[in-house]
C-alpha cells in the first residue's frame, strides 16, 4: 500500500461536526495526510452512540482524527476554541448557522479573526427559498427525485447507502483542498458552503438533462426504455440471481453464441442493436429460459472467460469474501476506541500503482485535549476549564 502519499501533510483542520456529511469531509482530509482535530463536548459527538444502521457512522468517518473536548458553553471552552483555529488552515462544520452562533461560532466572525482560514460548512441548502429547511439523506432523496427513480412508479425507495451525505463531504474536501491551492498565491481563506440538497441534484442532473433534451420525464429505473439488447437480472438453474448485460454487437453475439442462441443470431428482424433493442420484449424471455438451465458458478465463471458484463447480486456482508475486495490494499483496518478492530474499504484509487493507505484508528472521547492544548500554553487548571464537567481522557 502507498504510505508516502500525504499531500496534505502540515495541514491543520479543526472539524465540528456529526452524523455523516462533516465527518466524510474531515476523513477525506485525513486520508490525505492532513491533521483533522475532532472538536467534541464534554458528552462526546452524540452520533458515538447511535445504534442499528446508524452504528458504523462515527467508527467509519471519523478514521485517523485526533479528539478535543471542549465545552463551548464556557468562556474557557471559547477562548481554547479560537486559540486552536487561530493554528488552523482549515475549519469544517455542518451544524445549522443558528447552533454554531451559540457555541460562539458564525462565519462572518471568524472571516474577520483568521482571514486566512478556509471556511469549509456542510448545510442542508444553499442561499436560496428552502435555506432554513432542516434536510437530511432521506429527505433530500425524495426532494431531487432520485427516490422516484430508483423504486417503481408509485413507490418511492431511497438506494441503500447514505451516498448524498458522503458525497457533499466529498465535495466539502474537494473544495476545500481547492481553496488551499488558491490561498498559495491570494493568501486569503475562503468561505465554503456546501449544499446536501444541491449535492442530490447533481447526481439526479442526468434524469433533468434527459427531459432538457427529449421534452419527456423519464420513469423510474425499474420502468425505463433500455438503451441495449441484453441488462437485466436473470434466475439460475440453482435458484441465485445473477445481472446479465449485452451492450455492443460483439457482446450480443458472444452471448448467443454461448447460450446456443442461434435462432436470435440469424433472425432477420434482429440484424441490428436497434433491431436487438425494439425486441427486447420477446427476446429477453429466450435468453431468461437459456440462462435459468445453467447453474450460477458454471455462468460466472464462462461470463468471466467471454469478457460478458455480469455481476452476482451481492449482500454487502458477502463483499468480505469478494477476492478482488481481499487484494492487497483493497481492505483496511481500523481500531475502535474500545479496541475492536474493524475492516473497511480503501480509497478508491492507486497512487503510483498501489492503494491507498486509508487506515486509521478512532480517538476516545478528547484523547488529545491535554496534549493539544498544552502545545498552545494551556495550563492544567486552564485545560480543565476549558473542557467542562466530564474530564477529557488523558493520553
């Protein structure tokens, strides 16, 4: 795995933060070599506790952070607060204006204290109508239209993953790590805001752009008109499901071939991908009876040989016994505060032919508060102070 690669090394980031979209930021940032201290009350980030699907939220973006307590109820929480971003290149959030304004922190105060620090803020909507609106994953979903398409007409489904939130901290490490290239000749810090509601439009932009262009709304997935012959999923002779796809002539071709097809090959009203497409409705039954009398591992393995776009219809827990997911570096570990260990993937891309080094242990509850704070001329009644009544664990 590639260590050496750290272009963010000397970089200091202070994140306050919860739930998904700050923390995905801050990890992106840590990931690549920056220094990202966790701001934490004296409770702990309240996402440390959540149960069920929400469990692996704080253990999975939170990796390789360093944690602070403070409690910024107190004038000495405050003060340890601004002496901290006074060091710092980057600062990121995603708590409402109002919540942050009471924890004694707005964007327009610090602009003024630290005009070289990039602002980076994760919010539910940009300046506009819905500003004020509370937003979440689920919601913004429903709001851009991808809950439509991803379920059949009439049920809406959000996909399964909380992919908008993690790609607005995406975005958030993307920009800001534009801001830090830009700060190298300006010298000035930047204020970024980035939109969950305006993350989820993007990835729906295909199916706005689709109706910009043809003048029809596009229906859901499930429903849509196919732009290939073959990409669907089939049943097994050994009752497992497997997707299917045949998107070229070639691929066409190669699959009839191997399920014995001739019969589709050499029918005149099949002799083009237009032809292959319109049919689709009497075809795909064919090749449905052809795949459903092999077994599912006779069909992985000569899909695998023919170069034919397959895929087995996986549970994430099954992706832990995926061969290619075990290479090397596909995988990493990380230690939870309480020492249990746990595997998650790598970033996804090499850096001079390897992955990623994208391992990283999980901090306790201010884990670094008195080495942090000692480094910026806190006394112990002073560090004390400024973490409020629960004592921050010592190093």
């Amino acid at each position: 795995m590639s260590e050496d690669f750290r272009p963010l090394a000397g970089i200091r980031v202070v994140e306050m933060t919860h739930m998904i979209m700050g923390p995905s930021c801050g990890m992106f940032l840590a990931l690549m070599g920056a220094e990202v201290i966790k701001v934490e009350p004296p409770q702990g980030d309240k996402t440390r506790n959540l149960t069920g699907m929400g469990s692996p939220f704080f253990p999975l973006f939170n990796r390789g952070k360093l944690s602070v307590q403070l409690d910024l109820t107190a004038d000495a929480g405050r003060k340890a607060l601004e002496c901290l971003l006074a060091t710092a290149d980057i600062f990121v959030d995603n708590f409402r204006d109002q919540s942050l304004t009471k924890m004694g922190v707005n964007a327009a105060g610090l602009r003024r204290k630290f005009p070289n620090l990039i602002l980076a803020s994760h919010k539910g909507f940009l300046d506009g109508p819905y500003k004020e609106r509370t937003a979440m994953d689920e919601v913004v979903q429903m709001m851009t239209g991808l809950a439509y398409m991803t379920g059949p007409r009439g049920r809406p489904l959000r996909f399964g993953s909380s992919a908008i939130d993690i790609f607005g901290g995406l975005f958030g490490a993307f920009s800001a790590m534009g801001a830090l290239m830009e700060r190298k000749t300006s010298g000035k810090g930047r204020d970024i805001r980035v939109g969950l509601f305006e993350s989820g439009l993007l990835l729906a932009a295909q199916h706005m752009v689709q109706f910009e262009l043809e003048g029809t709304s596009p229906p859901p997935m499930p429903e849509r008109d196919f732009s290939w012959p073959v990409y669907d999923i089939f049943e097994t002779a050994d009752t497992r499901q497997i997707f299917v796809g045949a998107v070229t002539e070639s691929q066409w071709e190669t699959l009839c071939v191997y399920l014995r097809l001739d019969e589709l090959l050499t029918d005149e009203r099949l002799q083009t991908r237009m032809d292959q497409i319109n049919a689709r409705g009497w075809t795909i039954p064919i090749v449905a009876k052809a795949i459903a009398e092999q077994n599912y591992g006779q069909l992985l393995e000569n899909f695998e040989r023919l170069g034919i776009p397959f895929s087995p219809i996986n549970k994430p827990a099954e992706l832990f016994e995926d061969p290619h997911v075990l290479r090397d570096g596909g995988l990493v570990h990380s230690n939870t505060a309480d020492g249990r260990t746990f595997r998650a993937p790598a970033l996804p891309f090499e850096v001079d032919g390897r992955m990623m080094d994208a391992s990283g242990d999980l901090p306790s509850i201010g884990q670094e508060t008195n080495l942090i704070l000692s480094e910026l001329g806190f006394s112990p009644t002073e560090i004390e102070a400024a973490c409020g009544p629960v004592k921050a664990t010592a190093n």
